[in-house]
C-alpha cells in the first residue's frame, strides 16, 4: 500500500544525511513524502502569518506516518518537538530513525544523539511512559534501513489504525 509520510528532522545540521535517508524513500513504488524545502524556503515560511507552525500542519496534512530522523542535536529543536505531538495528537504512525551512522559526504558519522520521542510521555498500558515505549525506534546503519524502511512505516500505520 502506498503511504504518504511526513519526515521529521534537524535541518542544518543533517541535511546531507536527511537526504540520503528521505531519498531511499522517494524514489520506491508507492513511496511519497511532502516536498522537501531549501533553507531559503524555509526562512520565507517563518516570515509568513501562521509561520512554521501553519506549513507543519499542512504538511501532516493526509499523511500517515511521521518518521523522525535523528542525529546529535535533533532532542533539543523545538519545532521537531512540535511535529512529534502533533503527529501522535493527530493519530498518526510514529518512528524514530538514528541517523548518526549515516556518513554525511563532507564530515562523516557523528556522535549519537538523544531520541527525540524521549522528550514527550504520553499514559500507555496505564501507565505515563516516553513516547519512545510506545513507538519504535530503529538505526538506519545498523537495522538496514534502506531495505527495512518500507516495513518500518507499514508497521507504525499499521499500529496505528491507518
């Protein structure tokens, strides 16, 4: 089934890797993100009215599953944060995927980061657990995530009724 996902992520400091991840995505049958926008786009979605948080809602819009990609300072972006409760608010397929491992072409691997799911709890089984426990999290080098990301998101839509 085709799936539409929005990827959540640090910009600035992982796009080389972000690309190399969304990309293997995109380009499969049935694969298909919202459009990926440049730095310069981006500033000009921040000066519109609504700004940032207008344009995440119309991204989520008729998606399924959020995938966040992650590196060494994606916990502390607090727009990443946003996107992550409002994906799990709105019912949406959530996964975290380290991207740490993944070699940027100019500086290669970097340190691990912290996952961002860990920042938000949410009552599962009874109990208030970080997102984390709810939702899986996977490493995109270590769990071949070029070849396991289509079942990643079946799996999150999946669980998530969608």
């Amino acid at each position: 089934m085709a799936r539409r996902v929005f990827f959540s992520f640090h910009y600035s400091r992982d796009v080389r890797r972000i690309v190399q991840v969304r990309n293997s995505w995109v380009v499969r049958p049935g694969g298909e993100a919202p459009p990926f926008y440049d730095k310069a786009e981006f500033e000009e979605v921040k000066k519109r009215a609504g700004g940032i948080e207008k344009w995440i809602e119309a991204q989520l819009t008729g998606t399924s599953v959020t995938v966040v990609l992650f590196g060494t300072e994606t916990f502390n972006r607090p727009w990443v944060r946003h996107e992550i409760m409002r994906s799990h608010v709105l019912g949406k397929g959530i996964l975290a995927i380290d991207i740490h491992n993944v070699r940027d072409p100019q500086l290669g691997k970097d340190a691990q980061g912290k996952n961002p799911l860990d920042h938000w709890t949410a009552e599962y089984s009874g109990k208030n657990v970080p997102l984390s426990q709810i939702y899986n999290t996977y490493d995109w080098v270590n769990d071949n995530g070029y070849q396991n990301m289509p079942t990643w998101i079946e799996a999150a839509a999946k669980a998530a009724g969608r």
